[in-house]
C-alpha cells in the first residue's frame, strides 16, 4: 500500500493568501512569488537561511508593485508563494 506524501502541514503557513478584499473595481491582482514559506516537510530544499531572502526563494518587490497598483486600482488582491503544493 501506498502511503499519501502530505507536503503542507498544519503547522505550515499557507501558499496562498487575500491580501486585500475591499476593493472595489472589477479587477483581481494575482502576485505570483510573492512570498518564501517552505513547507516543513521539504526541510528547507537545503538553502541556509540567508537564501531565503534572496530572489532563489521568492521575487523581490513583487508583492510591494502589486499592492500599490491594487490599491491605485482599488482591486482585489492575491498572492502565492514561490513553492506551488
């Protein structure tokens, strides 16, 4: 019997979240790479912790351009992680 690989914990922060639900206009921003969270189960994927603020582990900024054009926007706003569970 096969056992089922869970890679997010409950303990581990989630890879997606709202950043901003007021807005208003008809658009919804999506930020890929917005964050760096690495589910415990993948130890890490060997990168010391200096790594982690790096652009290996997430897109630098990313998260900062989308939130001032949602709220130029007035949209509703997404992000996601680096890692995609």
């Amino acid at each position: 019997m096969q056992q089922d690989l869970l890679l997010l914990g409950p303990d581990d922060p989630s890879q997606v979240s709202i950043v901003y639900l007021g807005g208003l206009a008809p658009v919804l921003l999506i930020c890929y790479h917005a964050s760096n969270p690495i589910p415990a189960a993948l130890d890490g994927l060997g990168l010391v912790e200096r790594e982690l603020h790096r652009h290996v582990a997430f897109e630098l900024g990313a998260a900062e351009v989308t939130q001032l054009l949602g709220t130029m926007l007035d949209a509703l706003i997404g992000e996601t992680a680096d890692i995609q569970i």
